[in-house]
C-alpha cells in the first residue's frame, strides 16, 4: 500500500529564506507527483506536476524534483513571501489520476 | 472560466440524518473525483468517475457513502445515517480525461460536521 510521508509538519522562516521541503513516498510505481497548495478554509490549488519519467519542473518562484528510484521529492521556494504562507501538500498518482496525499507542511512565512 | 464548485459550502447535521453534497465540475472534464480531509487522517480518496466507465468506489469507507454522476457533469456524494466520524471536509476534483497526465482542479470543499 502507497504511503506519502512530508518532513516537515511544520516550518517557520524569516522572509527572503529559501527553503526546502520533503515529500517521500514507498512504491516508486507511480505516473506522476504533484504539490498541491491549500490555503485555510480553501480547497487545492496544484503548483507543480512531474511525470513519472521527469526529474523536475520550475514555476517562478518554485522547484520541484522527483527521484523516483529513492522514493524521493523536494519542494524547493526561493525567496519566502509572507504569500507563500499555507499548507504544501504533495500526493502521487495512480494511472487514473487517483491521488494518494502527505499530511502536509504548514508553512509560515514572517514578515 | 468557472472553476469546480460545491454545495453547499457548511452542513450540519444531526447524527442518523442523511444528507446530499453537490459538486459541479470544470466544464467539458470528464474525470470526477471526491475526496475527504479529516483531521486525523488527512486527505483520502473517496470515489473516481470518468466518463461512461463503472465507478472506482474503492475508497468509499462505508456502504453508507454512495455517490453518483448524472450526464457526466453534476455529482452528488450520499451520506446515509450520517456518524459524528464522518465530520470532514469533503472535496471535489475535476480532469480533463482522468489520465495521470492531467491537472487535477479542486473545488472549495463541503465542511460537514455531524453533531
């Protein structure tokens, strides 16, 4: 059975940091991962997709890699925001779509 | 364009009642998925639907959740003699066509809280 695992649960970081957050998952037979953003009371909004056979994607401000041979992806943000406080969801993907999620890492970005 | 919508936004509920969530899906996705996110358990899949193929129901947790999709655009989730453990949100997401290639767009969620 598929088990996402996401370190940190939580992080707190001065504005300007970059930093790094971890996704880990226990069948590498996946067809793709993605990081998903949820702000509270609000549904998801995905940020990244990397397919299976990809090692990363860029958005702005925002890395993605995925090792799928180690089970392994990082979430990486440049320069913190005070925006980029939410919760970073990260959920692989069956062949029909069918997200499998983390638990997630509440991040608060301080002014 | 309009997005994934979900009706309504807050229920509550008494414990034993039955209630209905509505999710109206991205125009032109075939793919319809629900899920649902508690606080102990986190996100988890409910119930897929893509186009005119059979339901995949494999992460319903009891036969007391059903859910259907009329024309293969509206669905309704299907709560029966609801439980104080069913207290969640409940989301929906919509697809293109369900392929593993296709962004997943999320509704704002139905907050269920069965008292």
């Amino acid at each position: 059975k598929q088990e996402v695992t996401q370190i940190p649960a939580a992080l707190s970081v001065p504005e300007g940091e970059n930093l790094v957050l971890n996704c880990s998952f226990t069948d590498s037979a996946i067809y793709n991962l993605q990081w998903f953003r949820q702000d509270p009371g609000k549904g998801l909004t995905s940020l990244l997709l990397i397919q299976s056979s990809q090692r990363e994607q860029t958005s702005g401000r925002l890395n993605a890699s995925l090792d799928k041979s180690s089970g392994r992806s990082t979430l990486y943000i440049a320069a913190s925001q005070p925006g980029d406080s939410a919760t970073y969801l990260c959920a692989v993907s069956s062949n029909t779509g069918k997200l499998i999620f983390g638990q997630g890492t509440t991040l608060q970005v301080k002014p | 364009g309009a997005g994934v919508s979900q009706s309504p936004s807050n229920k509550v509920t008494e414990k034993g009642k039955d209630v209905e969530l509505r999710c109206d899906p991205i125009s032109g996705h075939t793919a319809l998925y629900w899920y649902r996110q508690s606080l102990g358990q986190g996100l988890e899949f409910l119930i897929y639907f893509q186009g005119n193929s059979a339901p995949d129901k494999s992460g319903l947790p009891s036969d007391r959740f059903s859910a259907e999709r009329t024309g293969g655009s509206v669905s309704t989730l299907t709560i029966q003699r609801t439980q104080q453990e069913d207290s969640a949100v409940y989301l929906c997401a919509s697809s293109q066509d369900g392929l593993s290639t296709d962004t997943q767009y999320f509704g704002p969620g139905t907050r269920l809280t069965v008292l």
